[in-house]
C-alpha cells in the first residue's frame, strides 16, 4: 500500500459530463482552488447535462462505482480521505456503493465529512430523479450525513413540508438535524420581503443564519454543485457555519455574476472568484 498525503483529500461521488460544468465537473475545480486533492468518481459518464436534451452517455452500474472507489482506497484512500461528498446518483445502488465509502472512510478518520447534495428535483421541474434515488436520499442518506445542502424544493420534500419564507426553512430544517446531521444549508429560500432577492439559508442545532443575494435571471445549470463544494472546503479549513455559508455564497454569486446568459457556468474564466471572491454578502443571525 502506497500512502497518499496529506489527510486533505475529497472522495467525489457525482455525474461527470464531457462538456460544461455540473456534478463533477463543477465540483472538483472549486475543491482543487481551494487546496484539496480531489477524487472524482462518476455515477454516470454523460456528454453534456440534460438541459441541452438526453444526453449522450450511461448510468454506471454500482459495481463499476464500487470498483473505483476500492481502487482509490487501495493505494490508501480512506485513510487520506478528509470528507465524502455525493451528489446526482442515477440509482440507489450508486448511493449504496457511496454510504460504504463513506462507512470505510469514517472508520480510518472518525473526524471525516459526509456532505450530501440530495438531487431530487427543483421548483421548475418537480422530481426528477428516480423515486428509488429520491428515496434513498430520504431514508438512508440522511441518518449518514453531515451536513445536507438541498435546495428549497428537496428541503421541502424531505421534511414533508411547505416551505415559503426562512421560519418555514429553520424549520423543516430542524426536522432534518434531528436525525444526526449537523448542518443543513438550503439554496434558493425564497424572501417574500424581498423582491428580486434569494436566500441562502444555514443551520445547526446552536443556530441560523441567512445570507441574501441578488436573484439573477437566466443563470445556467451546476450552482447547487458549486456551492455544495466550496462550503464543505470551507468547514474543512474550520470555519463555523456562519463563515462557510458567506463564503461559499459569495464565490458561488460570483461565478453566476459572470456566467449570466450562457449555457454553461463560466467556470474557468471567473475561477478566482473560488478563492477571493468580489463580493461579500452579510449572514444575518435568524435563530
């Protein structure tokens, strides 16, 4: 067994597109700009996102998943690995194939992160993931994770209820870190005393805080993945809730300042916006 080095490695486990930047491809950047060794697994090799149509590509199978993963932590993963992140499954038996990495991974540093991006639908689309996916965010992801970061919609559907102002985010989120995870960060909160403004809602058992940003109009796929991994590479470094939330909110607004009107998030072009964003929003305490 060869160790890798340091203990500052994420093990990724999300789609990988050919062209654009969504799943693995929005998420390993942000996490590598931020100083981590990255290592992304694919649950599906697909040519574009399907906001373009069906894409090209294939679902992989869980042994496939298993497969890399067990490659990796061959040469000594787990016990490099700082934290796991999940995001688009394409099955349960994928998220399966995960939650034993995770398990492996927790079991050679008990102080790892398990980040879930549950990718279970949105308020334009409704569900659109399997229902066995959606599920399996519900009843098995949830008990296993750290910190959950949906958004307003999949917020809404795993605590089974409405969710139209902050007090109804707290607490829906409430009912989620009952179950053990320890910080649950929803995007796209919707202010009702704020026209033409988002929120961006964290908390934990000691809190809430809210941080709020210009609504952008005709922003391209892939901001729910971005902002999942520059959170967690920012409780990583070990900054509180609050700390983590501003910074992954601002350098996520940031990239999606510049990428407004195209198809794509100009990932490459505004990549110094996931280190020192130009914008700094106020995370107001709500709880």
């Amino acid at each position: 067994m060869i160790p890798l080095v340091p203990p500052t490695a994420v093990l990724c486990v999300q789609s990988q597109v050919v062209y654009g930047h969504v799943g693995n491809a929005a998420a390993v950047l942000a996490l590598q700009r931020q100083g981590f060794e990255v290592w992304p697994v694919p649950t599906a090799l697909l040519a574009h996102h399907a906001g373009y149509g069906p894409p090209p590509g294939r679902v992989l199978a869980d042994r496939e998943v298993a497969a890399l993963i067990a490659g990796v932590f061959a040469r000594g993963g787990a016990n490099n690995c700082a934290a796991v992140v999940t995001g688009w499954l394409g099955t349960a038996a994928n998220g399966e194939a995960a939650l034993a990495a995770v398990a492996e991974v927790k079991a050679a540093n008990p102080k790892a992160l398990y980040l879930c991006d549950p990718v279970i639908g949105d308020d334009a689309q409704g569900i659109y993931a399997p229902a066995e996916v959606a599920a399996f965010f519900r009843d098995r992801a949830l008990a296993a994770c750290d910190v959950l970061a949906p958004n307003r919609f999949e917020l809404a559907w795993l605590a089974g209820q409405e969710i139209a102002h902050p007090g109804d985010a707290i607490a829906a989120a409430g009912r989620l870190l009952e179950n053990g995870t320890r910080l649950v960060a929803c995007t796209s909160t919707p202010l009702p005393d704020a026209p033409g403004m988002i929120g961006t809602l964290a908390c934990t058992r000691a809190g809430a805080w809210l941080a709020r940003t210009e609504r952008l109009n005709r922003v391209p796929q892939g901001a729910g993945d971005l902002f999942a991994a520059l959170l967690l590479a920012r409780l990583l470094k070990g900054a509180n809730a609050k700390k983590a939330l501003t910074f992954a909110v601002a350098a996520t607004f940031g990239v999606l300042k510049q990428s407004q009107g195209g198809g794509e998030l100009n990932l490459i072009a505004a990549q110094d916006q996931l280190v020192h964003p130009t914008w700094a929003p106020e995370a107001a305490r709500l709880k």
